[in-house]
C-alpha cells in the first residue's frame, strides 16, 4: 500500500458554472491565466502498494526535481487494508487453502486445484498455466509437503500477476488527461472521486468533467465527489459529451491544472453506436490537446467474472486502454478474473477497490494479492 507524500496540495478554482463546448459555445471561457512556465513538472509515481517511493524511473528533462519526503503509513492501517482485501477474496481463499489441508500431492490434488481455480474465473488458459508452471515446479523442487506446494502456487500466481502491476505515473503532461470508460454499474464515478483524492494528495490539481451528459444522477453524483474534494466539474445539461470533454481540457490548459479526469456514461460492448461515441470523445480530447487523453481506464466490477474478460478486449479494441481499475472485491468477488485478464488481454491494473471510502481504493500490489487469495 502507497504512502502519501507531504506535498502541499495546489489551491483549486472555485466551484463555478462549466463553460461552454467550443462546437456549441454560448458562454466566454474562462479569461486565461499567464501562460506557466514551458518547463515541465517533474514526473511523480504512486507506488505499487507495499512498494518504495521512487520517482519515475526516467525524466523528461533535467528539471531540477523537488524534494518529496514520503509519510510512513502505520502498520494498523495496512493491517486494516489487507484484512479487507482477504475478507473480499475470502470466497477463492477458502476454497484453495483447504485443498492443502493433510493433502497428498498427487492427481487428485491436481484435479482439486483445477476445479478450485476455473471456479475462481481464473479462466482455462491461466489455470492450465498455472497447473503446469506447479507440477514442474514440484518435481524440479522435490517438492513433498502440502504446505510447500501451497507456497510454489502463490510464488506462481504472484508471477502470474506481475506483468499487470504497473505504478500511474504523474507529470509527464500538464494537464495530464484521463479518459474514464465501463459499464453501467460499475463504479466509474465513484472510482473518480476517490481518485481525485489519491491526487490531490499528491499534490496533485484535478479538473472532472461529467460526460455523462444525459443521466441526471450521474452529472449530481459527480458534483458531489466535487464538492468532498473541493474539485471543480465541468458539466453540461443534455449536452454532448465529446463537447464536454472539450470543455474540460480547455479549462484545465487555461487555469493550468495538473489532471482532467473526463467520466463517460456507461455502456455495454454490444451497444455499437455508444462504443462508436467513445471513439469521438477520444478524438475530440484530443483535438483539445495534442497527445491527449494520456490515460484510458476501464472500470471493471470485480464480481462480473469472466465478462470482465469481455468487456477488457472489446473496450481495448476501441479505445486502446492504458489500465484497469478493478472494484467491488468487497463483495463476492473471486479473485481468479485476473489471471484470465493477464492471459487474455495484459492491461495494466492501476487500482483496486475493497470498498465505499476513500482510502478503500489502492494501487495494486501482484504479491498482496496473492497472498489474500492463498494467505
């Protein structure tokens, strides 16, 4: 789990009407401050949790970089953190661990654990890896106790998981824009608002944009988390959403904010002309900003199982995600879904989810994980 860095956070704008869309502008944008400096602001990571506090591994010029004294967090807290994750992957826990229990290690076990992974959603292709990844691993190893095995699988999932553990990486763009896209239900707004906390503790300034237009609830939801965060939301009553984003990245280049993130309305893969709107917020992102959006997530529930899968590859096909946030592993998640995304489609996992508050939303942590699932 991430420290927060002792980082005095900028002053936001005041809460205030959102400006027009320049394709349908009716109202001024807002007067434009001194342009800032060209330099650009050193990179920042957050940490892959349990992780040390590095900077980027690499920066983009030789901007002397500020000093940042990282905050110890106390080990209640992490403690409080992993019993949450454990207790939302209880279901999978349970069913491994006591396979293990007085076994012997022979087909059967095998068999067991095959069973045990496919219910997990780990998918075929993850679990028929890591079957085989085990049982070379125990004849290479004269492996002979239960115990020992059951330690080979977590190493293995841990390997497994790794490719997907990658830290979001802060300063590279001023503003850095995010695209925020999934399905209905799955928690993308509320993912926002704990986000742009986790920002703004990094000293982060955060612009959203409500591109939910045509959801009432979702443009009130939004401006809630705003107001927790003392965020300004740009939003648009029945509007274009692709205008709102616009919008947003104006704003944000004009006030010289650090971070846009833009919400989308959900939507499901198979509603074509929705997925078709994506592709033209994309684009109209980006004729607001070169080289924006920077990041793409897809917020994924964690108890869709196998679906995830689904919706992982088809909102990729559209819009070339950078990374996942997976939610809801608080609930009758099991787990497995992220071995089936490593096999199938290797998004990054920015973040999970282990719940409603805000510090419930952590960076994902591959050896964590796995020792929740096999603990």
């Amino acid at each position: 789990m991430f420290s927060f860095f002792k980082k005095k956070p900028k002053e936001p704008p005041p809460q205030e009407q959102a400006p027009a869309s320049a394709p349908a502008a009716e109202a001024p944008m807002p007067a434009p401050l001194p342009a800032p400096s060209p330099a650009r602001a050193p990179e920042t990571t957050i940490p892959a949790a349990g992780s040390p506090l590095p900077l980027a591994a690499e920066a983009i010029d030789s901007t002397p970089q500020e000093e940042i004294v990282p905050v110890a967090t106390s080990e209640q807290q992490k403690k409080s953190w992993f019993t949450r994750l454990k207790t939302g992957l209880s279901k999978t826990s349970s069913s491994l661990t006591t396979l293990f229990i007085g076994a012997r290690i022979d087909d059967d076990l095998y068999d067991e654990l095959e069973t045990a992974l496919l219910m997990a959603d780990a998918g075929v292709e993850a679990t028929q890896s890591l079957l085989d990844s085990l049982k070379k691993r125990v004849k290479e190893q004269k492996l002979t106790d239960a115990a020992q095995v059951k330690t080979a699988l977590r190493d293995l999932i841990v390997e497994l998981l790794t490719p997907l553990e990658k830290p979001l990486v802060l300063g590279r763009h001023k503003p850095m824009v995010m695209m925020i896209a999934g399905v209905n239900g799955a928690g993308k707004t509320t993912t926002i608002g704990k986000l742009a906390k986790h920002l703004q503790s990094h000293g982060q300034s955060v612009l959203l944009a409500a591109g939910d237009t045509f959801r009432a609830a979702a443009r009130e939801q939004l401006t809630i988390w705003g107001e927790r965060n003392n965020v300004h939301v740009i939003s648009q009553q029945s509007g274009d959403p692709a205008a709102v984003a616009f919008d947003a990245v104006q704003a944000a280049i004009a006030r010289s904010i650090d971070v846009v993130m833009v919400d989308t309305a959900g939507r499901l893969p198979t509603q074509l002309h929705l997925m078709e709107e994506l592709r033209k917020v994309r684009r109209v992102i980006g004729k607001g900003m070169e080289s924006a959006p920077h990041e793409i997530l897809l917020v994924i529930d964690g108890n869709t199982g196998q679906n995830a899968v689904a919706q992982v590859k088809a909102f990729d096909d559209v819009l070339s995600l950078t990374g996942l946030v997976v939610t809801k592993l608080d609930g009758t998640a099991k787990g497995g879904v992220l071995a089936a995304i490593v096999k199938a489609r290797p998004v990054p996992v920015y973040f999970i989810g282990v719940g409603e508050q805000i510090e419930d939303l952590q960076p994902f942590n591959a050896r964590e994980f796995a020792d929740a699932l096999l603990g």
